[in-house]
C-alpha cells in the first residue's frame, strides 16, 4: 500500500525548493544528498529542521527535495518554507503553530537592481573635486 504524498513549493531570492513529504523514519534528502551533507553548516541544518521541531515530527515524516538557484542559505530557506506549506497539507492543525512562528511567511527581499550610472545598486564612483 503507497503511503500519501504530499507537496510544496518554497521560494527565497532566486531559489526555488520543490519540496515532497510523506510518513516514514525520517530521513532528509535534498538533490539527492542527505541534508547535513548538502547543506554543510549546522546552521542551515537546523533552520531547515525547525518546522519539523514545532510540529513534532522529526522521526516520523520523510523530506524529499528540489532545490535550484541562488546559494546555500536562500535554499535553505526556500527547503524551510516548501516543507512549512508541506506539513499543513498534512495536517491542517499545524498551521497556528508555524503561522506564529513565521514559517508561513515568504521572504520578500530581493536583489536591488544596478543603476546606469552607478557602481553597484547605490554605490557611486568616488567624488573628485579637482
């Protein structure tokens, strides 16, 4: 018998984390790596975890991943927010939780762009009086 799957997308900067859940013994695997190995920094582990800590369900839910695009720590977030959306797919009464904790919440913040006449977004090229 297939256990249910379930699915979400999260997004932060340029990346983008397409993220899959389903009941199992809890492993964590982001393109095709587990998710300290991937990740790296102890950091970006737990950030990542975190939704998993609120609900509590380390142990029990299995995390399968997408991530493309931007750095390590915007996937992260981007893997943080998919599994987020994912776990209330599951199960609706998680969302008060995470809803409080802001793990619901995209983040916004963009690259600014660069303007013409400029040497990066609002640095400008040093003033020379003489």
């Amino acid at each position: 018998m297939a256990t249910k799957v379930f699915e979400a997308t999260g997004r932060r900067k340029t990346s983008v984390a397409r993220v899959r859940i389903r009941v199992g013994a809890g492993k964590k695997i982001i393109n095709g790596r587990p998710l300290a190995q991937y990740l790296c920094r102890d950091s970006l582990v737990k950030l990542v975890e975190k939704p998993l800590e609120i609900t509590g369900s380390q142990g029990k839910i299995d995390v399968i991943c997408k991530a493309e695009g931007g750095g390590l720590s915007s996937q992260a977030d981007a893997v943080r927010l998919g599994l987020s959306r994912a776990l209330v797919k599951m199960d609706e009464t998680y969302k008060k939780s995470l809803k409080k904790e802001g793990l619901l919440t995209r983040d916004p913040r963009m690259v600014e762009r660069k303007k013409y006449g400029l040497v990066k977004a609002r640095k400008r090229f040093q003033y020379s009086k003489r």
